[in-house]
C-alpha cells in the first residue's frame, strides 16, 4: 500500500488548489496535465521554488494538484502555498528554511480584490457627469 500526503490547500485570490502527495518520481500533474504545458517559464519557477528547499523529498514523490477559479498566476501562486505547506508537514527544519525565504509561503496572500459598489462600474469608479 502506498502512502498518500495530503490534501494540502493553497489560496490566492479566488484560485484554490488541493494537492495530494505520492510515493513517484518527482512528477508534477496540475489538473491532470503536466506541468511543462502548464503556463510559461515564469509561472513554472514560481511553482518549483518551494520543492528546491527538499529536493531528495521533491525527487521520490509524485504532486497531484486539483486547482479551481484564479487566473494563471493566481494558480501558479496557490499550487507553491500548497507543495510549501507539504514540504512543511514532513520536516521542521524545512518548514524553519521555508520561513526564512518566504513567510508568504507557508501563511498565504490575504489580499482579496475589493467588492464591487451599487452603482459603479468598479469597486472605486463613479460614472462621469457633465456639468455644462
């Protein structure tokens, strides 16, 4: 029988990522697909970073990551704050490493966009009047 971590969650704006860890060969799926056809070469990076703080970890299991809503960077950000929070549930000294780098990493982006108001094209845009 194999041993599954997880789920672990990350958050970002609206986009919420589930990721499940298995026992593999350092496989990464988002949604199914492999990460090389997700996004460009920024957005991959973003999501590798955290699995450079446990590389013999990251190297002897698969990450299985179900993501929902969010934009691609907003994706790319909740699937790091996920592997992050994975990684951090193994080791305490990597979880202290983590801490070290990037808090955001393993606390998450509060940040939400604002609320849209009743009669505004936007959260903080009033409609133009013309006066004369």
């Amino acid at each position: 029988m194999t041993k599954v971590l997880g789920p672990f969650v990350g958050k970002r704006k609206t986009a919420v990522a589930r990721l499940v860890v298995r026992p593999g060969t350092g496989r990464i799926f988002i949604n199914n697909q492999p990460l090389e056809y997700f996004g460009n070469e920024i957005v991959r990076a973003k999501i590798l970073t955290p699995l450079y703080f446990n590389e013999k970890f990251w190297k002897s299991h698969d990450f299985d990551v179900k993501v929902r809503g969010g934009g691609v960077v907003a994706i790319a950000d909740a699937v790091s704050f996920a592997i992050a929070r994975a990684l951090a549930s193994k080791s305490e000294a990597v979880k202290q490493r983590i801490k070290e780098y990037n808090r955001v990493l393993l606390a998450g982006d509060p940040r939400q966009a604002e609320p849209k108001k009743p009669n505004r094209y936007s959260a903080r845009r009033f409609k133009q009047k013309s006066y004369r």
